[in-house]
C-alpha cells in the first residue's frame, strides 16, 4: 500500500470511513466495490469500524488503524486522557484484558467509543506511556516463552525510584494486576536485606514517629541493620 | 517547588506498603517494626499477621517453612531455611523458663511449636520461635516418665488451636488413652479411642496436614504400621492402613500438601519409596534413592530432597548424588522429637495475653 500515491490512499482512507450504506457519493461507490473484489473484505468488517461521521466532520484516524483493518480483524480502540490532557489510543482488546477498571466500564456500556474519553487525572503523560507499553507488549506477545517474558518485564522496570513510585500508583488505580504483581515482587525485593535508614529512605519516610527513647532501644535491639 | 510537592506526594500510601510486606519473609519483618511507628503498627495487627500467612500459604511452596532443630550443644532452636540452602542455620531463642531443660518437640502447626519439658510437673509449651511469645499448657499425665506423645492442631472451623496428647497403649498397664486441649476454651476433653483396635503410637510428634493429626502406629501386636488420625474439626479418631508392611517409616509432609510416607524396607535392595497419600489412597512416587539406609527423608525443596544422614543435612538430587551440608547436633533419633518441619509466621494465638517471662519484641 505504501507504493501507491498519496491521492488513491487519501480517497481510501475517505471512501472506508463512510459508512457502506445505499446513500455514498457516487465517486465513492464503484472504488469501493473494486476494492471489495481485490482485498476481498468482508462487509461486515467494513461496517464494524466505519466511524459515522460526527456532526458533519469524519472522524480523524491514523493510517495504521485502516492499514490494520484491511489486512484482520477490526481493532476497535479506546482513548485515554492523561493528566497533562495528552490523548493516547489504544487498543481496546489490550486494556481490557489488563486493566480491571476500563474492563467494567467498557461493559457496562458507559464508555461511549465515539465519543468518550477516558479520563486519568492521577496518571500523567510518561507513565500512561509506560502502562500502555507493559499492556501492549503482554497482549500480543502472551504466547512467548517464560524467560523471554521475565527478561522484558527486568528491562522495563530498570526505572528510578520516582519512575517505579508512579508506575505502582497507576497500576494501582487502574486495578493491573499483572503489573501491580510484578512491581511488588521488585520492591519487596528490593528491600529485603536492607537497613533500617536505607529502608526509610527509599520509602521516603521522614517522620518515624518513634520517642527518642524507643529509637534508642530499637537501635540497641537490632544494631546491625542501621 | 515542584520537587517539593513531588516529595511529599511520594510516600507510598499504606494499603500499597502492606500488599508489599506480605510477601516479605517473617525474619525482615520482625526487623522491619524499627523503620516508623505506622509500619510497627502494621505488621503487630493480627489481621495482617493472618494475611501473611495466608498468603505465604497459598503459594505452591510456602517460603516460610523452615526445619527446626532442638540443638545439643547449646540450649538453643535453631533453624535452617532449606529452600534458600542447606549449608547455613541461625539460632532463635528458646523461652527463658524452659531453656535449660530436656526438651522435645511434639508437633507444630502454622507457626507454633509443641514442646514438652522433660521435668516433673512442667506444662507443655506452645511456642511461636520468630516473635517468641508462649503460653502453657497444664499437662494431663501426672507421671512425666509415661511415655507418651502429642500434636498440636488448627481448627479452621471454629478458628482454634488443638493440643492432643495420648499416651498408654499395647504393653502398657493402660490402654490407650486420648485427651485434646483447646485453646480457646482452655479445658481438656478425652477423645473416644475405643472403637479402635488396641494399638501403640510409635513417635512422639505428630504431623499436621489439612485438618488432620497423623501419627504412626503399630497395632494389635503385629508388625504392620498404621497411621492414626484426628480429625480436628469431628474430633474423631481413625486408623489409616497403607499398601506395605514392615520396614521402617517416617511422616513426611509433601508438596502441595500432600500427606507422605517414606518407607524403608529392609530387603536386600535396601530401597526407601515414598509413598503419598492423594484422594485418600496410596501412590508411590518416583524417587530414587542411594545409600538408602542412612538417610532419612525430611521434606523435598525444588524437587531434590532432603534429608538426614548421620546427623547431617543432605539432599539428593535427580542424580542421585548427595550433596554434603550442614551439620545438626541433635540427638537425630528416629522418632524426630529434636526436629520438626514448621512455617514462619506471625501469629499469635487466640485470647493470648502473654505468659510469664515473655521478652515483647524477641
């Protein structure tokens, strides 16, 4: 597709986003039953993620989205608003099947794909990045071997503190399990061995809340692991 | 500015912190008490002490379980972590009223020890070794020089530890006899054995697994072994019987907490089979054993197991070569009351208040 000119692929793009019924431009028409007969796909793909057009306007889609559509299955996609207000798509198969709370509401239908954006005031550009990453990568490479799987999920971790910190919160909110699992098992791991100080330092706890007099027997009690 | 706000944002709230320290072993968190008032409140709560255990136990291998040896040399437990490796063991303190006494282990369960002091009215002892709080139990055999045997128990349906001691039997001048303790109620009660053949039990400690007390032993005068066992929740007493005869024979608790027998046998190919119990009928597992007759199954980790050979710790692995380790000096008698098999943890007993010469944070 990439060989042909920039024209064709703009009529395309124009002709698969209107709605297949008896009332298309009849420019469209005959370009749209060629193209049936050559990629042979299906009507009901075609109906299936064909945007209406919304107020007179067609919905803006990215080239990828029509290039995938034609060679499989519909991908339908949600949208994600990040706390910078940055707008991220996403695979609407990848976020359910990782996180519990776009899951419920995209089932209870409150999610509306036209329209709705899903709001994620607590999560900020970078690491929404980062989520959608972890999900993207887990859905399509879920039937990788173990080793490969664990290798990959070492390197996206290999994040500082504060990367890690926001990471949890927003695996947290977003009910991942996979992913608040897999940030535990490194904190924990984290901090097994660790001193006392090194342990408040990382958890960023100033304030221990201990009289000077209990500090003291603490530090009298355990002398090797301040 | 902005680091400053991203500094005081950045504490992890507590609900997070704690779904990070129930995975965290018992030792890091005795320790980790020190590190701020919320985090000692934290791990104190026996609600989360429960949490921890449970989840630790829902694992297909309880990193918590650790073997517990009753040392000779000093007056000492000491414990030995087999899944992180054989060759290391470190001390826990010993209660102080009972810790220069003949001791022995008569059974524990999720996380509490049973011990019997071998003095003249002394109670028993129920023990958690990590957070070293205790609490006695009056003893039901005045003679202490009867011998006799015991277990200790978890009943999930009404959230109560059993203490079970039996002692008399075949060759006795009683027959056997059977009393159960609660702790929550904190009475004994005798157990109905009469619809049992007579018979003798042949260890001192029993095994917990699921729900149910086994011990080993050996009925009407024959040789052929039985296995006793109380079911907690019926407070009911039965014999298990199993495929072989003769030999001898040790409980083990398997994987997937399974109930085991290894069994010895005598014959000429001086093999040790384990045997599993699974939906309540007997398979025997595929594990080969060299220099079978000195060594005596203790547990598997990682699929290799360990056992005790001469008072060593060994483990033998697919290779069917043992690999040296660490030495145990106990008295390694082959009814086991020196040692005992039991899971960390930081529970505490029902309405326990704390016994005398309890030591708060040991």
């Amino acid at each position: 597709m990439d060989k042909w000119p920039s024209s064709n692929r703009y009529s395309l793009k124009a002709a698969l986003m209107i709605n297949y019924n008896p009332v298309i431009p009849s420019l469209c028409l005959p370009f749209l039953d060629l193209l049936i007969e050559i990629m042979s796909i299906k009507e009901k793909w075609l109906s299936a993620w064909c945007i209406k057009p919304v107020g007179g306007a067609l919905v803006r889609q990215e080239p990828e989205y029509i290039l995938l559509a034609l060679m499989g299955s519909p991908l339908k996609k949600i949208m994600l608003c990040s706390s910078e207000k940055e707008i991220f798509n996403v695979e609407e198969q990848v976020m359910v099947q990782h996180s519990v709370i776009i899951n419920n509401m995209i089932e209870d239908g409150s999610y509306n794909h036209e329209e709705s954006k899903i709001p994620l005031d607590c999560v900020d550009s970078k690491t929404l990045k980062k989520v959608i990453d972890y999900c993207t990568h887990h859905t399509h490479h879920q039937n990788d071997n173990q080793e490969d799987l664990e290798a990959w999920d070492a390197q996206f971790l290999n994040v500082d503190s504060n990367g890690l910190y926001d990471l949890l919160m927003a695996a947290n909110y977003l009910e991942i399990r996979n992913l608040l699992d897999l940030i535990y098992g490194t904190i924990k791991n984290m901090i097994k061995g660790k001193k006392i100080d090194e342990i408040r330092r990382i958890f960023n706890i100033k304030d221990h809340g201990f009289t000077s007099e209990e500090e003291e027997q603490n530090r009298k009690e355990y002398p090797h692991f301040y | 500015m902005k680091h400053e706000a991203e500094a005081e944002a950045m504490v992890l709230p507590l609900e997070l912190v704690e779904k990070i320290l129930v995975w965290l072993p018992v030792k890091s968190l005795i320790r980790f008490r020190c590190v701020s008032k919320q985090w000692l409140s934290l791990i104190s709560d026996s609600r989360f002490a429960i949490l921890h255990y449970d989840t630790a136990d829902a694992a297909p291998t309880n990193k918590n379980t650790r073997l517990l040896y009753l040392s000779s040399e000093v007056p000492e437990a000491r414990c030995v972590d087999l899944e992180a490796s054989i060759h290391g063991d470190y001390a826990l303190q010993l209660p102080l009223s009972c810790r220069h006494f003949c001791l022995s282990i008569l059974g524990s369960c999720r996380g509490f020890i049973l011990l019997r002091i071998h003095v003249h009215g002394a109670p028993l002892l129920l023990w958690n070794p990590v957070t070293g709080s205790h609490r006695s139990v009056p003893y039901p055999v005045a003679d202490p020089d009867v011998p006799c045997w015991g277990g200790l128990g978890y009943d999930e349906s009404c959230d109560d530890y059993l203490v079970v001691v039996g002692w008399g039997g075949i060759g006795h001048k009683w027959k056997p006899q059977w009393e159960y303790f609660s702790v929550r109620t904190n009475f004994w009660k005798e157990i109905e054995c009469g619809h049992l053949p007579p018979h003798l039990v042949t260890v001192d400690c029993a095994l917990f697994c699921n729900g149910v007390l086994y011990w080993l032993a050996v009925k009407d005068m024959e040789v052929n072994f039985v296995i006793v066992a109380f079911d907690l929740a019926g407070k009911h007493l039965s014999m298990v019987s199993f495929p072989t005869s003769g030999g001898s024979r040790r409980l083990l608790k398997l994987f997937a907490g399974c109930l085991g027998i290894s069994y010895l046998n005598f014959t000429e190919d001086q093999k040790t089979e384990i045997w599993v119990m699974k939906e309540l009928s007997w398979t025997r597992l595929n594990v080969v054993l060299p220099y079978a007759h000195v060594i005596h199954p203790l547990c598997f980790t990682k699929g290799e197991l360990v056992g005790t050979k001469n008072n060593e710790l060994v483990k033998v692995s697919d290779k069917g070569v043992s690999v040296k380790s660490l030495r145990i000096s106990c008295r390694d008698r082959d009814n086991d009351s020196k040692m005992v098999m039991f899971t960390e943890s930081l529970l505490s007993l029902p309405d326990e208040f704390g016994g005398t010469g309890e030591e708060q944070r040991k």
